[in-house]
C-alpha cells in the first residue's frame, strides 16, 4: 500500500487500440478465466469487498460497448458499498448460492453530493435471489443497492454493465464517489476532497 497526497485512481480495462491480434478468439470456460480479489476503493473501504473476487470476461474479449464480470462471493462480502450510477446501467444475474439484494432510496443530499452525511432514515430494503434470478439498475435512478453474501456458501453471479463515458457514482452510506474520467477513475469525498491514501 503507498501513501500519496493526489486524487486516488484507477484506469478502466477497455481495448482503446482494438487491436485484435491481442483479443481471444475461442470460448472460455469461465471457472479458468483470469480473475482477481480486491478492490479499488480507498483503503477505508477495501474490507467490506475483501472475499469478492471477478473475472473480467468483457475485457478479455475486448468488448467495448459493455463489460461482464463473473463474481464470486466468500460468505459475508459484498460485490460493492451501496451506490447507484448515474449513465452506467447495470444487469446481474445469479448463477449459484443464495445472495441478498440490499437496495435503498437515497435521500437528496447524499445523491447529489450536497451532504457528506452517512446517515439515512431510508430503511434496506433486503430481497433473497437465487439461482435463475435476475435483477437490473437502470442509471440516473437514486435507488442504492449492492449484492451480499449472508449465506454460509459461495455465491456467483454475472454482471453486466455499459461502458457509457463520463460516469459518477454515489453511495449511500459512506463519505465516497467516484468518478469516471478519460477511462479513468477517481475518488472522492463527497465534499470533493481526495483520499489521501491509495487503493490496495
């Protein structure tokens, strides 16, 4: 982990060459796909992601116009913090496990930024999918939502989401946004102070 006094970021994983000597011209087998733990938030927030692990399966095929990602969750992680997009729209569908949907209403200050308050006296909404379930989160709408794993079993599960340029995100319960910019992502403070400390 290395300290640093600039805004946090993170170079998004598109193929802005389309140079497709470098692209895979074959099926995969997802469960051998190349895939990662971690995170990208600040360190303040790593933990709560810490058993997600994703394998990029839209940027290995260097797919421009959306991305997937085929996530799996240790029992007690979470795919995100509670956030909604602003232009991105996001799809999931669950493959395996029993995975919990937490979404809620934000609260008008904490959508648009004018609040760095935690606080919400909007309730979690909490609904079971299992496999075969879907569920969707179209962009520009302030409902706040993420996928835990509450269950004792891995859960797995497809997201899809586009690649619509100049995105920010909001989340609900923590002083965090992030915005997309030039392929890049930056975190803040609501307030618009940089963390001051990198991603792991």
């Amino acid at each position: 982990t290395t300290t640093t006094t600039t805004t946090t970021t993170t170079t998004t994983n598109k193929n802005p060459n389309n140079d497709e000597s470098s692209l895979l011209t074959k099926p995969v087998l997802v469960t051998k796909a190349p895939s990662k733990k971690g995170s990208v938030y600040p360190k303040a927030f790593a933990d709560v992601v810490a058993g997600r692990q994703k394998a990029k399966l839209g940027d290995l095929f260097g797919l421009q116009n959306f991305g997937v990602n085929y996530t799996t969750l240790e029992p007690g992680s979470s795919s995100a913090l509670m956030h909604h997009h602003k232009v991105q729209d996001e799809f999931v569908y669950i493959l395996e496990g029993e995975a919990t949907l937490c979404r809620m209403v934000m609260e008008e200050g904490q959508s648009n930024g004018s609040t760095s308050s935690n606080d919400s006296s909007n309730p979690v909404e909490k609904t079971i999918l299992q496999s075969g379930d879907s569920i969707g989160f179209p962009a520009g709408v302030t409902i706040a939502h993420c996928i835990t794993n509450e269950s004792n079993k891995i859960v797995r599960f497809l997201e899809v989401g586009d690649r619509t340029p100049n995105d920010r995100v909001e989340y609900a319960m923590a002083d965090l946004r992030a915005i997309e910019e030039d392929g890049q992502w930056r975190f803040t403070h609501k307030d618009g102070e940089p963390y001051d400390t990198t991603t792991k």
